[in-house]
C-alpha cells in the first residue's frame, strides 16, 4: 500500500482537468475535445460491455515536471511489480472464463481496460477518471446523451489511500467500485462512498481478528506499529477502541514507522521496544516499512518478542524471509487474506506472449514483464546493452522453462479476491439483463437493458449479489458494501535446515451469529522461544480468586495490583474489579475465594463449659432431692420440727427448681427457652427468697412471743398465712413476668457484633426495664430476709436458724452483686455462662448454708438430734458448729 501524493499533485490533476473542461466549454459549442491522453501501461479488450481496473504493475514512478513552464509530460514508472502483473492477468483471466461460460452473461461479451497506477495515488486517480470519462478524441454533443458508458464498473484499488481519493469522485456519479485490497475501515461510510465494494474485509474486522489471537494466547499487554497513512492511522484507531470496549488488552506503546529510512526515528523506536515488558508486538504496516525496522531489530539484536502481522506483509514478506531477519521474526503470527484456488489459471498464464498481444492488448506492460522474468531486451535493445552481454527478446520464450513467482498459483490471496470481484459484477450484470420488462426495480418498474446500461443501475443490483465461487467461499456484500470477513491466520516457520516455510494455522471469522470465532491448529504453531511455547505477555499478572485489581495510577487498565478482599467478602473469579459481600449467615474463607457458613457459637451442651455447669445443675438437684429425702425420712425428729418442716420443705423444692431452671440458659436459644428461662428463674428464686424471708419472719415471731406482752405476734404467722405470705410474694414476681413476656418478650437472636465472622446465638432480654424489675425484685426480697436474719442472729432463748440464714443470705447477695457487672461485660455464650454460674453458686450457697448444718446433725450426730438439745444448750453447740463450718 502506498503513501499519500503530496497536496500540490493533487491540486494541480483537479486544477488541470477543470482547465480542460473550461477550454472545451468555450471553444467546442456542438463537440468536446479530450485535451490529454492517458497511455501508461493500458491493457484492453472490446466487448459489449467495458469493465475497468487499476492495478500496480510497477512499483515507483517518475513525477512530471510541474513548473507549468511547458505543458505536463507523461509521468514514467519502473521496478516492475510481478504480483500486481499477475492480479491484471488474472482479472483478464475471469473475464474470458465468464465470456466462455454459456450459463452466465449469455450473448454477452465481456471486455476491459486496465491501468497500471504504478503504486502512485496521482497516476490511479489520473487512470480512474479515465476510465469513467473514456478516450475518445472528440466527441459530438447531443440534444440527448444516449449510449453506454465508457467502463460499467472499476475493480481497484490496492492502496486504501488511492481508494478514498477515487471513490470518493466515483460516488458522485454512481459508479461502481470493487476493490480486492483496500482495507481501511472508513470506506464502509456508506454517506462518503456509497459506490464503494470490496472483496477483502475492513480492518475493523481484522482489527478484531487480531484481537481474537490475543484473547486465544492471553496475551493482554503488546505494543503496536503503525503506518503515517490511512491505513495504520485508522487501524490504530480502531484497535485502541476495540481493546477499550471489549477489556481484552491493553497497548503499551504506540510508535508510528517513517517513510523513510529515518535511522535515527528507527533507532528510537526499537528502543522503546527494548525497554517496554511487552512481549507481543503489533505490526500495521507495509513490507517496505518493515524492512526498514527490522534492519535496526537485527542490529540492536532484539529477540524475545511475538511478532503480530497485518495482512499487509504476512504472506507478502518474503524479502524478510531471510537468514539475517528470521532469528526474529520466526514464529511470527499474521492475518492474511483468504487464499483461493483458481482452476486454469496457470494454464492461461502460461499462454501470454509478447508476440500474440502485439500492440493492441497488453502493450507496454507486456513488454515489461518479459524483459524481467528473462532478463533480455527487445530490439533495439538500450545502448550498452549487448557490449554488455545483455540478450535480445525473441518473444519465444517459454515460461515453463524459467523459476518465477508469476506461474506460482499455489498461493492465491489478492489474485482471489481479484476474481471474486469480477464475478460480483458479472453476476450482478447478469441478474440485471435478466429483469423482465414491467417487473424492473427502477422507476415505472423498468429494466436495464444492455444498449442503455447506467453504472448506478448496476449498483442496485451489485448490492445484492449471491453467489459461491468453485472453492466454496460464498460472496455478498453488506449494507457498508463489506464482503462476508474471513482470513487466514499465517505462522512463519523456520526450518532446522535454514530454510523458511509460512504455513496456514488456522482462520478467523463471523459466525452465523455476527461474532468472530477463531480455528487455531496450536499443534502446527512454530514457537521462537526456547520453551517452544507462547509467550506471556501481560502488564501484571492475573489476580487470583481472593484477590481484586485495583488499578496502577497514571498507567493502562492492564496494569494493576491485587488487593486481597476484606474479611466478610470474596470474589472467585480472576481479574475481579471488586469484592461481594457474603450473605448475613456466611464469611468468607481464608482464601477470600468462597463463602463458608459462620460458626455458630451458643453454651452448648457438648462443649467443657456447658458440660461443666449441667453437670453442676443436675448435681444440685440430686442433693436438694437427697437432702429432701432425708428430711421427710426424719421428719418427726426434733431438728426438723424446730425449725418449721414445711417451709424446709418449700425451701428445698424451690431450690431445685433454680438448679433445674439453669438448663434453660444452656442449648441453641428457642423462642420458648427464651421466654420460658429467665421467667422461670425469677419465680423460682422469688419462690426460695420467700420462703426464706417468712422462715426469718416467723423465728422472730417466736422471740417476740416469747417475751411479755408478746403474744399476739405469733397469730399473724399461722400456717395459713406463711402460705399466703409466700404465695403473695411469689404472684407479684409472676404478673411482673406476665407483663414483661406480654410487652416486650426475650426473643432468640444472632449477634454478629461480637466478631464478624461468628454468629453468636443469644435470648434479647427484649425489655430492659422488665429484667431489671425482675432482678430488683429478687433483691429487695434478699435484702430484706439478710436484715431481718442478721437483727435476730444473736437471741439465744431457742435454737436460732437466723445464723444460717444470715451466712446464706449474704452469700446470695454478694452472688448477685457481683453478677450484674459481670454479666453486662461478658459477651455472646459467656453472658449465659455467667447467669448460670450466678444460678448455681447462689443456689448452693443456700442449699449448703441453710441445710448443711442440719444434716450434719441428723446423719452425723444422732445424739444432739433431741428435744432437750434443741430447746437448751445445744443451740450454743449448733451455733458454734455452724460458725466452724464457715
């Protein structure tokens, strides 16, 4: 592909042909007069219809002087073009096999006129609106222009450059345009070039090929090369846009390669190259480009790096297939043109000959390509040229005898794509002189008919052309005037031999579903590494599951850390952007990959401290049982009578009511155990504090009775209302329960407050107010039975229990004071653990305070179990055992 003319050449074509139009304005009043012929390399054949083409048979040319001293010569080409020869003849090549084909454009002879644009946008745009304004010399006006124009279509360009420039006049007059290499995504704007076809497909679909390759091999971080021309500036373009919607890749570096053999540009590119961590490079550009950049890669020996080619030099780069250059570039991975095979093709290029072709059909092209491929003159030859010992040109010559890439059909790309242009205009040609009459698209429902053709007529049809070529690749254009995209993925081999081979690996193209989908033969893959294979390429590295990427300030998107996510979230993917929460009853893992379920922690009935304390409480229960026991064996003793049996009796049922109401406190909280546990342990302390305080009442009753005057005290304490006393008390301890669970009951909760990774199963006290209530109420009870106890420790008329009392008394008070602090600042099970070990110390601190001395005496010391020890000295001796004992 080429470089752009310079604006004054341009200027000066658009400046000369108005002249020309000007002059033939005001000097021919019934005729015009073509002012300038157009002779370079033209090569033509009649026929009842002219299809135009424009191909690059040299590859430099001559400027023309432009000091508009004297009139513009003919501009001169040279360095002649074997593959752009081999596309000319091989749109010659189709023509003849559509007008030898019966079944397509029948009774139509098909001809051509074909241009050399020497790879200069100048020249093609010169040869272009020749084509579509013709040669003739003069030509008579009319009232009416009635007649076929000069060519019906132009396939061409090569150049995306030379393609916009011509198109862009072409598509103001409807004139058909099927390039077969011009790849340049902007020629799909249908507003700017709306004649415009092409047979190979856009760089954005190429763009997006290369892309495919990328994701296939992971390769997220590459460099990019590109060309000063339409060509590279759009890829670019589009490539940086591609890569930014779909997150695949990044670019490290963007360098744009000189025309020219700028030494020191090159140098500095090759630098960047060298510096960047991009192992893979991507490669825009042309063939002429790349040999200037790989000269400084071979000097600087620069090795290690995934080439990436663009169809533009992939399987068109045999210059750079050499010893010095394939240390680099082997293993190298392009996009090429779809290769084709074309049945006789060899055989017809085989039959050209100077001699048959003489002057009319190929002309100077002809020449010029025999002179190269046997390196001979034809006479007279140039001065020199035999004294030199340079041969003469029979025109006899046979091509099967010399080694040329010109016979060599093994390889088919633009050539293809040349022939498939061909036949979407035959095709299209054919479906439009096939319309029958009254049934025609145009206005009126008319047809085209082959003495009136019109080039947009054409186009209506070429817009809907279908049709499958003898390879099998089906051939229709889009609404962008794009062809069905498919490449070929290429890989440069390179031999133990020395000898280098490129070798098709695999394709890329759009699926049934408009999504690229990528065919790689990994196994065919030459790899230039030591490890044999891929690279890796990636600014940082992936960010495992656990991990979240969080982006490097001041550089691409590829380039980031990874952050471990925080305790409670996750991510299981790679390359996460950020972290999820796990849900209310799940934690994330010590990996951060997955979420596991909280451990779930409550006083547990298998756990060391919840088997310690149910242990305790079943203990509890057994001596309040055994204690029971012995009490109603020895009921009628004097110990137990003196001291008011029932109420004993009372007493120690309550208190196995408190050790069995701690069970409550242990186990996963129920709604019911919540409810049911701090309720049942208020009234059964309130029950026992009772009971206690009427047993302290009632012994101060009997001191006051015993005194004068105290008589009537006894009355009130009957047996009667020691019942009723205790029952009173204890009901206001059940309606203070009632009120609380009916207003604001305890309820099971999970508090993850504690440490977030647990879930800690607790019972909501629900009303502050109402446990505070019921703890308060247990207290001033307490209280209440410890002051009267203690004002009557010391009357010594009768065996007095108010020492015990006291001890016990005390023991419950400091229990419970001690327990309100402890408890407000014991977290999640400890809280239970507390209230339970509050339950039991308090309830044994009773039982053993209350009941230790007196089984002591019935079990241990029978003897002083009498009426007469009771009733005399041996209070001081029980006393005095109680006081030993604590």
């Amino acid at each position: 592909m080429s470089s752009f003319l310079p604006s004054y050449l341009l200027l000066f074509i658009l400046l000369y042909s108005y002249f020309c139009y000007a002059m033939s304005s005001s000097v021919f009043t019934s005729s015009c007069q073509l002012q300038g012929q157009f002779h370079l390399n033209i090569m033509h054949k009649t026929g009842d219809v002219i299809l135009g083409g424009l191909f690059p048979v040299h590859f430099f040319s001559s400027v023309p002087d432009l000091s508009f001293a004297s009139e513009p010569q003919q501009p001169s080409c040279h360095g002649f073009y074997v593959q752009g020869f081999r596309q000319a003849q091989t749109m010659a090549f189709a023509i003849d096999e559509i007008n030898n084909n019966s079944s397509l454009l029948p009774n139509v002879t098909v001809g051509y006129t074909l241009y050399d644009n020497c790879a200069e946008l100048g020249i093609g745009f010169r040869g272009a609106l020749s084509l579509a304004s013709g040669q003739e010399e003069q030509i008579i006006l009319h009232n009416t222009c009635v007649g076929k124009p000069p060519v019906l279509a132009i396939v061409g360009e090569t150049s995306s450059t030379r393609s916009i420039a011509i198109s862009s006049i072409l598509g103001l007059y409807r004139v058909p345009m099927v390039s077969y290499f011009a790849t340049c995504s902007c020629l799909s704007d249908r507003q700017k070039y709306p004649s415009f076809f092409r047979t190979i497909p856009s760089d954005a679909f190429q763009v997006r090929a290369m892309i495919q390759i990328l994701k296939h091999f992971g390769w997220t971080w590459a460099g990019l090369l590109i060309t000063d021309d339409d060509y590279g500036l759009h890829a670019a373009r589009s490539l940086q846009s591609e890569l930014s919607l779909s997150g695949e890749g990044c670019l490290a570096y963007v360098e744009v390669l000189p025309w020219d053999k700028d030494t020191d540009e090159l140098r500095r590119i090759v630098d960047v190259m060298k510096q960047s961590t991009a192992r893979v490079v991507i490669a825009f550009v042309h063939l002429s480009h790349m040999i200037n950049l790989m000269e400084e890669v071979a000097k600087q020996n620069v090795t290690g790096l995934q080439w990436l080619a663009s169809e533009g030099w992939t399987a068109t780069g045999a210059v750079l297939q050499t010893p010095k250059f394939m240390p680099y570039l082997g293993g190298t991975l392009g996009i090429a043109i779809r290769r084709g095979e074309i049945p006789g093709l060899r055989e017809f290029l085989l039959q050209i000959r100077p001699d048959l072709h003489h002057n009319n059909n190929y002309g100077n092209s002809m020449v010029r390509f025999w002179e190269f491929t046997f390196q001979c003159r034809f006479a007279p030859a140039p001065a020199g040229w035999l004294e030199g010992g340079g041969a003469i040109c029979t025109g006899k010559e046979d091509l099967e005898n010399v080694n040329t890439k010109f016979l060599d059909v093994s390889n088919l790309r633009p050539e293809y794509n040349v022939y498939k242009a061909v036949y979407a205009l035959a095709y299209a040609l054919d479906d439009m002189l096939q319309c029958k009459p009254r049934r025609g698209p145009f206005s009126g429902h008319s047809c085209a008919t082959l003495q009136s053709l019109e080039p947009w007529q054409l186009l209506y049809y070429l817009e809907r052309v279908n049709f499958s070529t003898p390879f099998g690749d089906q051939v229709s254009f889009d609404e962008n005037g794009d062809v069905v995209p498919i490449y070929d993925v290429m890989n440069w081999l390179w031999l133990p031999d020395g000898s280098t081979k490129v070798q098709n690996v695999g394709e890329v193209k759009r699926s049934a579903f408009k999504v690229e989908e990528i065919i790689l033969d990994e196994d065919k893959i030459f790899w230039n590494f030591e490890s044999k294979k891929p690279v890796r390429s990636v600014c940082s590295e992936s960010c495992p599951p656990g991990t979240h990427m969080v982006r490097k300030k001041g550089e691409p998107k590829c380039c980031f850390d990874c952050i471990p996510c925080s305790e409670g979230k996750i991510t299981n993917k790679r390359n996460s952007l950020e972290c999820t929460s796990c849900p209310e009853d799940f934690w994330s893992n010590p990996q951060r990959d997955h979420c596991v379920p909280k451990k779930t922690e409550f006083l547990s009935y298998f756990e060391p401290l919840g088997i310690c304390l149910t242990a305790a409480s079943l203990l509890g229960t057994f001596i309040c049982t055994v204690v029971l026991g012995i009490f109603i064996y020895h009921r009628r003793t004097p110990i137990v009578r003196a001291n008011n049996s029932e109420l004993s009796f009372q007493v120690l049922l309550s208190l196995k009511l408190c050790f069995l109401c701690s069970l409550l406190f242990i186990g996963r909280p129920r709604m019911w155990t919540c409810q049911l546990r701090h309720a049942a342990f208020g009234i059964s302390f309130v029950l026992c504090v009772s009971c206690i305080l009427v047993k302290t009442m009632v012994v101060l009753a009997v001191f006051k009775v015993s005194k004068p005057g105290g008589g009537t005290s006894l009355k009130w304490f009957g047996a009667m209302q020691q019942r009723g006393t205790v029952l009173c008390l204890t009901s206001i301890q059940a309606a203070i329960c009632t009120a609380w669970l009916v207003s604001a009951s305890p309820t099971p909760h999970k508090n993850t407050q504690y440490q977030n990774d647990k879930i800690v199963y607790e019972c909501t006290v629900g009303s502050t107010v109402g446990f505070a209530v019921l703890l308060g109420y247990i207290g001033m009870l307490a209280v209440l039975s410890f002051l009267i106890a203690f004002l009557v420790r010391n009357l010594p008329d009768s065996f007095n229990e108010a020492k015990l009392i006291t001890f016990g008394m005390l023991i419950f008070c400091a229990v419970w004071v001690a327990f309100v602090p402890v408890y407000i600042s014991s977290p999640g099970n400890y809280a239970d653990a507390v209230e339970v070990f509050a339950i039991l110390a308090s309830s044994f601190g009773l039982l053993i305070t209350l009941f230790g001395p007196k089984c002591y005496i019935i079990l241990l010391r029978p003897e002083i179990n009498t009426k007469k020890a009771v009733m005399g000295r041996g209070a001081e001796l029980i006393a005095s055992l109680c006081i030993h004992t604590y």
